[in-house]
C-alpha cells in the first residue's frame, strides 16, 4: 500500500503550486463528484504569471491525487449506461 504521507493533500498541494508567503493557496471548493460521490478539492493561487488551480481527488487508500480514481471507472459507467431512446411520431 502507498505511503499515505508523502500523497497527503498538503504535500500534493505543495508539489504542484509550490506556495510561498508571496504566493498563498486557498480553497475555492470542495465537495463529493456527482458520480461515485468521491471526495474533491479546488485550491487556488495567484502569482506574477498568473492565477492557477488545481482539483484534487481523495482515493481509497486515503491519498490525493490530481486525478480521479478510475479503479471503479467502468463499474460506475455500465451502472449509469444511457439506454438509447427511439422516437416514434405519434399522429
């Protein structure tokens, strides 16, 4: 299993926007995604060059990541298929 500290959402935080007291982070939201109702936070910076945020995603294993957790990926879609609709005119 993945060492949980060196993918904590403040180490993640760190390594991708690299905040400094000139350059402060904040959240701007957080919340559960609409499929699978996995954990996400929105931080945000602003510097010289430029305001950027970053979405971060809560895994199983406790850990953050820039990116979703797709174990469960195609599970969730075949869960959730749109089943075709035919319309048929009705005069």
């Amino acid at each position: 299993m993945k060492s949980t500290n060196r993918q904590s959402l403040r180490s993640q935080v760190e390594k991708w926007l690299a905040p400094t007291s000139a350059t402060p982070v904040r959240v701007t939201a957080f919340s559960r995604t609409g499929l699978g109702g996995r954990r996400y936070v929105c931080v945000e910076t602003t510097s010289p060059s430029g305001a950027h945020a970053l979405f971060f995603f809560k895994h199983d294993d406790g850990s953050w990541c820039v990116f979703p957790q797709t174990a469960n990926r195609r599970k969730l879609a075949a869960e959730h298929a749109v089943m075709p609709v035919t319309l048929v005119d009705s005069y």
